[in-house]
C-alpha cells in the first residue's frame, strides 16, 4: 500500500537532527513541519526571509502577513526572525542550513535533481531550489514513485531541465526510501512502503541501485 503525503512528511522528518537548521520546498515537504519529533529542537528557515517556522495554523488562526516561500500561511514561534531574501539565501549559499526537503519531477541515478520547470509550461521562475541543492549540506527528495500517466520519476537521466548536478542525498517515495552515504556511492533500497515488494519497486525504476 502506497504511503500517503502525511506518511511522505513524517517518513522525512525521521532525518531530522537534534540543533539542525532546515529549509521546507514547496509542497509535501511543508508537511515535514508538523512532523519534527517532540522535544527535539530544529529551526526552520525560509527563502523569503524567515528564520522558526511554526507548524501550519488552524483554520481561523490564519495571519496573512506570516507565510513560507510558497505563500502558504504558517505560524510563529517565540524565537522567530525576519529579515531580508538576500540574508536568507546568505544563509543558504554560505552552507549555513542543514537540510533541504524538496520535492521532484525526476531524479537521476546519479542523484541530478529536476524539480523547476517542465518545458512549454508557464512558470513564475525557478525560486530558490537551484540555491538549495548548490549550499546546503544535504538534501531530501520527497516524491510519487511515478508521474500521473505512470511514467518513472527515479530514472537513469533526468530528461527535464536540472535543476543541480549530483545533489540528492535521500530519495522518499510513496513506495520505497532510497539512500547514499555519500554522493560518491549509488542509490541503496532501504526500505519498502507495507505490501510493497523488491519486484514491485524494479520494475517501476530504470535508475541503478543496490537492493
């Protein structure tokens, strides 16, 4: 049975470290903020200038001047700061942040991130991920096993425009966890989503890895 976004987020926030500082990409990897373990102190940071991140408001303790790089509402902690998007991506260029979760369109064997733009589509820009996977110290991709029309997303090349070169650390998917020590190693199957099998996740990924 295939892990749902929550099952995605929680399975990521198992990475997280005691002291690390993060930054959340768009999407399921937000989830990851409700997730962080209880009595472990992390400090979630944002490109569009904000230092502690709440978990996300309930619905009626929205403040529309507090949301994430993806316009989405968050809340604040005691300990949160504001500044501005050149000192954030200070922090990210300067290998300041820990830890990325981003989210995928592909990634390649060799650990290439597409996650940016699908050609011929209308986008707003490539954001802050090219930033992301270039300064910080390692990077979670969180992802479906494959596209909607069921087309592999962790495959031997990306075929869409990259966004970083040998950058991923970590690939979650909605059936398997995929992992390297190094980013000199291949991808390892570390583990299956419940009543996924090896045979099942080989068959569904051109990408070369050690089962």
């Amino acid at each position: 049975m295939p892990w749902s976004r929550e099952d995605l987020a929680a399975r990521a926030a198992r990475e997280l470290k005691d002291g690390f500082y993060v930054n959340l990409g768009i999407g399921i990897p937000t989830l990851v903020a409700n997730y962080i373990p209880a009595g472990m102190k992390v400090v979630l940071q944002s490109e569009n200038g904000m230092l502690g991140i709440g978990p996300f408001p309930f619905e009626g303790e929205e403040d529309a001047d507090l949301i994430n790089a993806g316009k989405q509402t968050v809340s604040e902690l005691t300990m949160s700061s504001y500044f501005s998007s050149a000192d954030s991506f200070a922090m990210i260029r300067g290998g300041h942040i820990d830890m990325a979760v981003l989210g995928a369109m592909e990634v390649s064997e060799n650990g290439d991130l597409a996650n940016w733009m699908i050609p011929g589509k209308m986008i707003k820009g490539m954001g802050g991920a090219m930033d992301l996977v270039a300064g910080v110290k390692r990077v979670v991709v969180v992802m479906d096993h494959t596209s909607k029309d069921g087309e592999p997303k962790f495959k031997t090349n990306c075929e869409l425009p990259l966004t970083g070169t040998n950058c991923v650390d970590m690939v979650i998917t909605d059936l398997a966890v995929f992992s390297r020590a190094t980013r000199h190693e291949p991808f390892e199957l570390i583990e299956l989503a419940p009543g996924v099998t090896a045979e099942h996740i080989r068959a569904k990924t051109p990408a070369k890895y050690r089962a």
